[in-house]
C-alpha cells in the first residue's frame, strides 16, 4: 500500500523533529570524585550533583555565558546523577568550559582536564562533544560517627488533704389572721434569704418568712406556726497521695571522625598536583628535582601586576625552554605558578589551542574573554630553526592575591615531557603594583 505525500511529509517532518532534539548542539558530561584516588575517571570513582558548569562563547559572540548544574535533570534529554548538558545556538564558534566552584567540595581541585577547562570547538561536524567530563580529587566525603546515652532524673511528691464542713440552718415563721366581714382581702408575703460562705468551712443559712392575712366581717382568726431550726454538719474524709519517684540518668557522647582533604601517595612530577600533600608540587618538591634534575626555565623576567579593585591581577611571563623537537598543535600547554602555602595561578591550554602561521615557526593562541573572566590571554611559542630551543611567552588573568610573599616559583608544563621547566629559587623582587623575578632566574 502506498503512502500519500501528506503520509511521507508528516514522517519526514516527526523524523527531522526527533533528529534534531537528540543531536542539537550541546556540551554535556559528567563531574566525578576520584573516590579510589587513582587519578583517572573510571568505575570506582562517584558521582557528584549540585556541581555549578560554565560555558563561555570565545569567537562567535565571545563573553556569553552558559550555565548548567550536575543533577538537576534539566534539559531532559541527558539526566542522571552528576550529569549536566547545555544546548547552544547552531553556530560555529569555540567554547571554554569549566567549573565555576559552586557546589565544588572544599578543598577539592579538578584534575582531569589538567588544566581544569575545556575548550571545544563545534561545527555543523562536529555539532555537539558528549564527553567533556570532570574529575575532583580531594573531595571524600565526611563520616560522622555519634554515640549517645540518655539519662533523666525526675521525683514527684504529692499530698493532698480535704475537709468540708456545712451548716444549714432554716427557720419559717407563718402568722395568719383572719377576720370575715363581706369583704375578704388576703396578702402574701414571702422572704427568702440564702447566705454561703466556702473556704476550707462552708456554712449555708436560709431563712424563709412567709404572711397571710384575711379579714372577714363574720370572725377573725390569728394563728401563728412554727419555726424551725436545722443544723448539719459534713467532714469530708482527708486523703493524702505520694507518687513513687522516678530516677532516669542521661550521658551523652559524640565522636566524630573526618577524612583528610588530602590523601598522600606518591608524587606524580608531571601533573601539576600536590600528591603526597607535603605542600609542595612537582619540581618545587624534593621528590621530583633528584635524578635527572628538572630542567630550567631560563631568562624568565615574568611579572605580576595586581589589578584595581573589582579587576583581575595580570601575571605576565617570558622564558627559553631547552625542549626537543616537538609538535606543539598535539600536546596540552599549562602553567603552574607556586609559593610555600600552595598554588597561586594554574591553567592548562588543550592540544589544539595553539595554532602555527603559515612557516611553522610561531604558534599562538588568544582569548580575549580572559580579561573579564580569567585564564590565559595570549600564549605564543616560537623556535627560530630546528635543534634551537623553544620561547614560550604569557598573559594570564586571574585572583592572585595569593602572592604574598617573594619566594615564588613558576613550572611551564608540555604534554608527552617527564619534568615541568622550573624558575630557579631566586626571591621575587616587589613593585609598586606588584612582583617581578629577577630577570634571569
């Protein structure tokens, strides 16, 4: 049986709906806790909700910003626990994506990617990136263990007496005369008082008068009756109640243990993280500058210029690196900023990012949406002929308030290298708005 067109024009358009729900452009992942600290997303690590993701345009409408969080279920069509997804316009253009630390456990730091963003370019091919995951490490969860012991003390005594005594007293006097004539007139009179006193005695008294007279031309008759006089007296019986006492004790105890933030195993040179939590990272710990030495980051004149108030601080650096023949379009570049209280700047350029002219010899990278929201501006490396080294030079923005003191030290990181290139141990000399190195250190 054949379709009609307005058949094949319904199917076709259900088809292209569906289509274009699953397949919209989007970044979407997953936030993990490296629960098993083995330093990579896989299945003994969990996952975690409430987990704030940003996403900035970098070239199509560079400073827009898109917002997801881990867990909410929205948009529908990537839910679960730590999942997030954000649909975007159908446009070519680059994104950063990273965390903005709300929701982000304290003391946590994002391992994977190594330099804690993304940055993703979609195209009509591809449209969308299914993977850009995260992983935190130093993020276990606080276990509280409580015991407690009640105990209560209560004793109540009662007594009670009750005694009650009562008087009635009722006197009635009637008096009547009568005197018949042809006329007869008769008058009633009645008095009744009633007085009640209650404290621990109650006496009741009532008094009742009641007069009659009649006058009749025939005769005339008086008569008077009684009175009476009655007295009672009632004693309630006295009672007394004890309640039996009653003794409960209370004791309360609470311990609680909390797992470290930080749990030591052995460094990893090339990772830009404190492993064995000594304070120290990568070359700047003893662990990793032994045997080959790590290698130094020569004539590096970098600076630090702390911004006005509300504004990010600019650190700015230059150095030669003695690196092997390399290509640097396939390997992530980072940069790791130290002092002995820990990290002051750290971000990581994906293998992608720097982008050669047309001999070879430079490759650059820019982001101007660094200024406003932070991480490298400007990175470019050169080498003037095969065999000779490497020039590296950066802007970066950033919080880095953290530099407070002169003995600072700066690592430049390249993919695929066993060892950081490090800045010697030479103290930083300060500026009126800020620190420089020596030139060569």
């Amino acid at each position: 049986m054949s379709m009609s067109v307005r058949q094949i024009t319904r199917a076709m358009l259900l088809t292209f709906l569906f289509t274009s729900s699953a397949h919209a452009w989007h970044i979407q992942g997953i936030v993990y806790c490296d629960a098993n600290h083995s330093g990579s997303i896989d299945t003994g690590d969990t996952k975690l909700n409430g987990v704030q993701v940003k996403i900035t345009s970098q070239t199509a409408s560079p400073g827009t910003n898109y917002f997801d969080t881990t867990g909410d279920n929205t948009p529908s069509t990537f839910t679960g626990p730590g999942a997030y997804r954000v649909d975007l316009p159908a446009v070519n253009d680059t994104y950063k994506v990273r965390l903005t630390g709300v929701g982000v456990p304290s003391g946590a730091t994002v391992i994977v990617p190594s330099g804690g963003n993304y940055f993703v370019t979609l195209s009509t091919n591809p449209d969308h990136k299914d993977d850009a995951n995260f992983l935190l490490n130093s993020c276990t969860a606080v276990t509280t263990s409580t015991t407690s012991t009640s105990t209560t003390s209560s004793t109540s005594t009662s007594h009670s007496t009750s005694t009650s005594t009562s008087t009635s007293t009722s006197t009635s006097t009637s008096t009547s005369t009568s005197t018949s004539t042809s006329t007869s007139t008769s008058t009633s009179t009645s008095t009744s008082t009633s007085t009640s006193t209650s404290t621990s005695t109650s006496t009741s008294t009532s008094t009742s008068t009641s007069t009659s007279t009649s006058t009749s031309t025939t005769e005339t008759t008086t008569s008077t009756t009684e009175t009476t006089t009655s007295t009672t007296t009632t004693t309630t019986e006295s009672s007394t109640t004890t309640t039996e006492p009653t003794t409960t004790t209370t004791t309360s105890s609470s311990t609680t243990t909390t797992t470290p933030s930080c749990v030591p195993v052995p460094e990893i040179c090339n990772n830009m993280i404190d492993d064995d939590c000594d304070g120290k990272t990568d070359c700047t710990d003893e662990d990793c500058d032994g045997t080959p030495p790590c290698p130094p980051a020569k004539k590096d004149p970098t600076q630090i210029r702390f911004g006005r108030e509300g504004a990010l601080d600019l650190i700015r650096g230059h150095a030669t690196l003695d690196l092997p023949d390399t290509d640097l379009t396939t390997v992530d570049v980072g940069l790791l900023l130290t002092n002995a209280h820990g990290v002051i700047y750290r971000d990581v350029l994906p293998a992608g990012s720097l982008v050669p002219n047309s001999t070879g010899k430079v490759l650059r990278f820019k982001n101007p949406d660094a200024r406003e929201h932070g991480g490298i501006y400007l990175l470019k490396m050169k080498r003037r002929a095969e065999g000779s080294p490497y020039s590296i030079s950066f802007d970066a923005y950033g919080e880095l308030s953290a530099a407070t003191e002169p003995h600072m030290r700066l690592q430049y990181y390249i993919a695929g290298q066993p060892l950081p290139f490090i800045t010697s141990n030479e103290p930083w000399r300060p500026t009126p708005h800020g620190w420089r190195a020596p030139m060569d250190h």
